[in-house]
C-alpha cells in the first residue's frame, strides 16, 4: 500500500472520477503503554463517581492558600519564560497562516499613467503633442489547484504544530503554577527552620553563660565550658546557613513571579500553611494522556502522518495557473474608452518523471514519522514514572512523619532529663550537648518531611496534568 507507483496509478484514477485526493495516511491512534491504573496496590481506593479529575481542578481550588494564590497570579501575569512560550504560540499561528492561505489564488492588480510631450518638429499635421497612456492589469499570481492534496497536508501540519505549541504552552503554564508553589512551600520551610536555628541559639547561649559564671566561680572545669561554646558557635553557624538559604528561597520565588515579592507576612511555619487540596485515588492510567506534554507528542504525530502525504504528493503531477487580465487607454475621459485590452492564461504542469530526492523526501517522511511514534511512546512512559513516584512518597511520607514526630518527642524527653542529671551533678555535661545535638537534627528533619509532604502534592498535581482554569489559546485564528 505505500509503494508511490501503486499510490500514482490509484490516485490518477480516483481524480478522474472523484476530484480531490488527500494522501495523508488515516491517522489512528497507537496503543498508550500503560497498565489498567496508575495507582499502586497501596493507593488503589476507589475513587467517587462525581469526583473530578486533576486537569478539571482549577488551580484557584487547589492552592487555597491566599498568599500562595496571590503569588501564583503574579506569575502568570510577569513571568518571562510564560511570555517566550506565548510568543513561540504567536509563530506557530503565523506559520499556520501561511500554509492555509496557500490554498488560495493570490490577486493583484496594478495600474501605471505616462503622459509624453513630443516635439512639434517631428509629429504631423493634426497630430497631438501631449500622449497619454493609461495602463491597469489584474491577474492571479501563479495559483496551484490543491488536487493531490499536498498544500492541504502542509496546512494540517502546520496545524498540528500549532497545537503542539498549545500544549507546551499549557506545559509551561503548569510547571510554572508548581515551581511557584514549590519555592514559597521551601520559602516557608526555610524561614521555619531559620527560626528553630535561631532559638536554639539562644537557648545554647543561656546555657553557655550559665556555665561561665559556675567556671568564674570555680565550680565548672574549662572543658565543659569549651564544650558550650562549641555547641553555641555550631548554632551560630547553622543561623548564618538558613539566612543564605532564606534570602536565596526569596531570589528564587521573585524571579519566578517576575516582580518584586509581596510586602504581606508570610506564615510562620508549613502547618499555618492552608492545607492543598488531596487528589482522589482510583484514577484511570488514560487519564496520563491529557498531560499537556503527551498531547503536544501527539500533535507533532499528527503533524508527521500528514507531511507523509506532502511527500507522496511529490510523486504526482503539480498544476499551476497564471491568469492576467489588462487594459489600456489612451482617452482622459475614461480608462476604457478608446483603449485596448487584453489577457491571458498560462496553466503550466509539471510530471515528474525520476526525481531521487522525491524518494528520498518520502524515506523522511516515514522516518519523521517513526521518530514521532517513538518520542510519543517514550513520552507517555516517563509520564508514568514521574506519576509513580509521585505516588510511592504519597503512600509512605504519612508514616514517616509520624516516625519523625515521635522520635522528637523521644528526644525532647530526652534532653530534658540529661539536664536533671547535669543539675544533679550525676552527668556530665557531654550528655546534655549530644541531646541538644540530637533534638535539633530531628526537630530540622521533621521539618523537611513536612515540606516533602506539601510538595509531593504539588508534584502530583501537577504530573497528572492539574491545571484547570489556566488560559490555553487553542485558537489560531485569534492570534493573527
């Protein structure tokens, strides 16, 4: 079926008798590469019937966090990288403007005057001095009926890229809403810890005076002392790190936003954060396929099946047209009075005969087409991964949590008993530090699970394709 010289003879026939002819192959869309449902055994809770899918949840519902949903809205409206993604849209269209109109005849027409004043020495008798000449043509620039359908291929395949760009465009919306979400969780996260750090120093300082007055007074030997001011100097840096990591969170969240950051308190911790909203489980694995970077691999798909039918049209005859019509006048009065004119039409076909390059275009077109096939494939198999994965932290950062919770209870306990001991003179010192040393390494811990928390669900969001009420300019006509 894809020898051209079967497809020349059936498609000369089927002119004859039926006029047009697309040679695009039918498009038809390949199996996905997925499994009945991307949730795991762990997660696999049916899901309610009216509950709606993560593409269908807006944004706006999702982060109810105010501050969050201020930011993300700034975003929209300031990011750069979103304003290089709408320009690479605005050219998509433009191309797409171009391929279309080719299937028209292009009009023109032209108009030229010349008045000429010739000696009296050299006219005869009666004859005129003053000679004008009025001239106007309009014609059709060369126009190719569409009969093989190769103009119409390169218009849909120009559409196609178009909704490719669609899509990428929606990508970018989407990875931007969550790398937004992402850096003011870690924002949060950091300024927590930054406070933790801070008041730990305090505490490490009170304990360190305490324990140079008792070593002025004798009853302290210098080693616990130099101790102390270890664990105090250790704070002291640990302070000065989160105040990097904080100013550097707040780089990141005002290029992001591409303004200068809010001037409204920013919560405390993530537990004052508003709580995101939870995605129902039981979800489809088909549901994957409305993820905005799977739907442009499958555009640039469709785009490829029809430059296959460009490239078999070369195998056809191609028929162009050139009609003129023109007048001229040599009478003021009127342009066609007393005047003359004239036209033409100049239909022109060419027949390939051999051609290696045809062929060649051919083998690229097929070729484009199974690197679309594999991208496509390939493209819908990461998306399973990252979805996974998503899920696998879902169905275990919940015990986790409740692990860290309890192992800083266990500490807290802890340093407050090896402190009655050092009060009682029954330990020493030492043990009071590594306490110290222990709650603060769980209580930073605990804080870093509940940002993994927060933002795996963001991650998932946003994996499985979230981000309802976004704009998505799908059409072409409209950006010309």
């Amino acid at each position: 079926m894809n020898n051209p010289w079967f497809l020349t003879i059936t498609a000369g026939t089927a002119l004859l008798f039926g006029g047009c002819l697309n040679m695009a192959p039918d498009y038809q869309r390949p199996d996905a590469p997925l499994p009945a449902a991307v949730w795991p055994a762990a997660s696999a809770a049916p899901a309610a019937a009216e509950a709606p899918t993560p593409p269908e949840v807006a944004w706006q519902a999702f982060y109810a966090d105010q501050h969050l949903h201020d930011l993300i809205a700034l975003a929209l409206e300031n990011n750069r990288d979103l304003r290089l993604a709408v320009k690479n849209l605005d050219l998509s269209a433009a191309l797409y403007g171009i391929e279309r109109d080719s299937l028209y005849p292009s009009l023109y027409a032209s108009g030229g005057a010349a008045i000429q004043k010739q000696s009296q020495h050299l006219i005869g008798a009666n004859q005129p001095r003053h000679v004008k000449a009025y001239e106007a043509n309009v014609g059709i620039l060369s126009w190719e009926p569409d009969f093989f359908g190769r103009i119409r291929n390169l218009s849909d395949e120009a559409l196609e890229n178009f909704f490719a760009a669609t899509e990428n465009y929606r990508g970018a919306q989407i990875l931007l809403v969550s790398s937004v979400a992402k850096a003011y969780l870690s924002l949060v996260a950091d300024r927590e810890s930054l406070a933790l750090a801070e008041a730990t120093l305090k505490n490490q300082q009170d304990a360190y005076h305490l324990i140079k007055r008792q070593y002025d007074s004798g009853l302290a030997t210098e080693l616990t002392l130099r101790q102390a001011q270890i664990t105090v100097e250790t704070a002291r840096g640990d302070v000065i790190r989160l105040h990097q990591q904080v100013a550097r969170d707040s780089n990141a969240l005002t290029l992001l936003i591409g303004a200068a950051l809010p001037d409204t308190a920013l919560p405390s911790s993530l537990k004052d954060v508003t709580t995101l909203t939870d995605i129902a489980p039981g979800l489809p694995s088909e549901l994957l396929l409305q993820r905005p970077d799977i739907m442009a691999a499958e555009h640039k798909l469709k785009a490829a099946n029809a430059f296959i039918g460009v490239a078999r049209s070369a195998f056809f005859p191609s028929i162009s047209l050139t009609a003129l019509f023109g007048t001229a006048s040599s009478q003021l009065s009127g342009l066609f009075e007393g005047g003359s004119s004239t036209w033409s039409f100049v239909p022109q076909v060419t027949l390939p005969i051999f051609d290696a390059r045809t062929w060649s275009g051919y083998r690229v077109s097929k070729a484009k087409q199974e690197l679309a096939l594999a991208e496509y494939e390939r493209t819908i198999q990461q998306a399973f991964r990252e979805v996974s994965d998503a899920l696998a932290v879902r169905d275990t950062i919940g015990q986790q949590i409740e692990a860290q919770d309890a192992l800083v209870l266990a500490l807290r306990e802890t340093h407050r008993l090896a402190n009655i001991r050092y009060e009682q003179g029954i330990d020493s010192f030492l043990n009071v530090l590594d306490a110290q040393r222990n709650l603060f390494s769980a209580q930073q811990g605990q804080i870093a699970l509940r940002l993994v928390q927060a933002t795996n669900k963001v991650h998932l969001y946003a994996v499985l394709g979230g981000g309802g009420g976004l704009p998505r300019g799908n059409d072409p006509d409209a950006r010309q």
